[in-house]
C-alpha cells in the first residue's frame, strides 16, 4: 500500500477505521502467525446488483461492541482477536472499472501477507476477488497444493461473462484452468437456483469438483456434507485450505444486502457453526468473505452484521485450534 491504512486520501467507499479495534499495520511490519484484515473494496465484476465496494467498511462496523480490539467467544472460552493476534491492513487502493489492474493490486497485497508467514482474512467487495486472493495464497503455499472450501449459490464457474474473463462468475474456474486449486481439491456447499447452464455443471464433474446443492445438504444434513468437505480439504496431501464464503449462500431472508440473492439458503446460525467447526478443525492459510452489499441492507444491517460475527467465529475455531495444536 501506498498510503496509510486508514484516514485522510482514502475513497469515500473505504473503510474508516479497523475490525472490532484490531491494531492498524502495515504489509511490511507483519510477522509469522499473525493475521491480517484487509478490504478489497471491489465490485466491477457483478453482473446483477452492485455495491460490494461498500462492503469491507459494512462489516467492520457491523458490531455493537467497543472498538477495543477484543472479543472473548462465549462458549469457546477464547479472545481470538487476541490469541492470533489479528491485525487490520486497511483496504487495498483500486482504481474503479480497472478490472485487470485492481485485481492485480489485490494479488500483490495478499501475497505480502502470505510471504510474511501471516494469514489473510479478505473483506470483499465481489466474488471476483477470489482469484487474486486465492491465487496469491496458492502461489505461497504451493500452487495446486492447497485445498479451497467454497460457500455460495453459485457456483462460479462460467468460462466467461459477458464475453469477460474476469468477474464475480467465473473466479472458481480461473484459479482451475491456473493451477492454483485443482478441481479434486476443490468443495462447493450451497449451491442452487437455475444457475449454470447444463454444459457447465458438466466441466465441473469433469474437472473432480464435489459440489453439494441445497437439496442435499436438505436430504443429508449440513454436518454430513461438512464432514465430507472436511476430510476432503485434509486429504490427498493438501498443504491447507482456503476459505471462500459468499454471504449469498445465506437464504436472503437472513441476508438480504447482497448483489445476487437466491432463495431458499441455509441459516445465518448454520453458516457461523460452519465456519467456527472449519477453523478448529483444518489449517486455514488464508479466507475471504464476500458480496456483502450494505445499500440492499437496510434498514436493520442485518447483513453485515452477520458477516461480522462469521468473520468473528472463523477467527474462534483458528484460534481454538492453534491453543489445541500449539
């Protein structure tokens, strides 16, 4: 970054201050086991209802409690903002409708995260996001030696959209056809609607993606289906997972700011027990949470506030788990 985090010469779409209160950093002063918040305030690959720009700043703010920098869990007996310990980073700088641009500007910052030994926690902005986010993570790790665990209702993986080759569909399909996530080691949950076409569905299978629809996690049950993703992302060698979740994965009754709502998703408590389970049980080297779209949300916020606290127990389950594992 080229400025500071946070403050004066930012755009009015950035975010005004840190998650929960977290310390502010910079990419160079990061050190191994740390993670970082930061905003990728982009959202000029939706095709449907914009305003993810917005959505970095609507989910550190979507909390009620005082910016202190703390968070002790409840049940889970932990502060995980303290016990990682978390820092925020600030918003990437974009330049709007500089697609090719800001996603390489995004991919440079994420990989500084990852190259200083910390974990990047991305507040995006769009699904497209993913692609830098994931790929700088992968190239770090070992590209095609992590495993992606991928919450939607959409699949993502359009060859192009709208003649386009970047944008909030076809982030998944990238990262394939790159080599930075290969298609065994890729897991959907959530998937519905009419959305892709047959031919579509079909390179997916062929590529060995598992891909769970609503109907069944309907007929099998939520943890099944986890289970499965589970022993997937741990499998075969894979080095660890990154976690990509759009808030669209939620039933919009339940989440309604975002830009492509699809009824009929699973439950806000269902998606943060999910994602809590994740964290404690896999090596998350990297996430994003994405299409939160704050001007759909009103009046209550109920969006970003749910995309607050999955941030928030994402957090929970890594930090239970570094305690359990050390």
């Amino acid at each position: 970054m080229d400025h500071e985090p946070f403050g004066p010469g930012r755009e009015a779409y950035h975010a005004h201050g840190p998650f929960a209160g977290v310390p502010v950093a910079r990419p160079e002063s990061l050190r191994p086991g740390m993670v970082a918040i930061l905003g990728a305030p982009f959202d000029w690959g939706a095709t449907h209802r914009p305003g993810a720009r917005f959505g970095p700043r609507a989910i550190r703010e979507g909390d009620y409690l005082d910016m202190d920098g703390s968070r002790p869990h409840l049940t889970a007996r932990v502060d995980p903002l303290r016990a990682l310990p978390v820092v925020d980073i600030g918003d990437v700088s974009l330049i709007p409708g500089y697609t090719e641009r800001s996603l390489g500007e995004i991919e440079r910052v994420v990989r500084a995260v990852a190259e200083a030994g910390a974990i990047p926690i991305v507040l995006g902005g769009d699904h497209t996001i993913t692609y830098p986010s994931a790929s700088a993570v992968a190239d770090v790790a070992g590209a095609g030696d992590i495993a992606l665990i991928h919450f939607d209702a959409h699949a993502d993986t359009a060859e192009t959209h709208h003649g386009q080759l970047y944008g909030h569909g076809t982030p998944m399909r990238r990262l394939i056809e790159s080599g930075a996530v290969p298609g065994h080691r890729f897991v959907q949950i959530g998937l519905r609607g009419y959305w892709p076409p047959p031919d579509t569905v079909d390179w997916m299978r062929a590529q060995g993606m598992r891909s769970y629809f609503m109907a069944d996690i309907t007929s099998r049950g939520l943890p099944t289906v986890v289970d499965e993703a589970v022993a997937a992302a741990v499998g075969d060698g894979a080095r660890g997972v990154y976690v990509s979740i759009d808030i669209d994965v939620v039933d919009p009754g339940m989440a309604p700011g975002t830009g492509t709502p699809e009824p009929g998703g699973i439950s806000g408590r269902e998606l943060l027990d999910t994602v809590q389970r994740l964290g404690r049980e896999l090596d998350v080297l990297g996430a994003d949470l994405v299409e939160v779209a704050p001007h759909y949300d009103q009046p209550a916020d109920i969006t970003a506030r749910l995309a607050n606290r999955v941030v928030l127990e994402l957090l929970t389950g890594m930090a239970v788990r570094r305690r359990r594992v050390g």
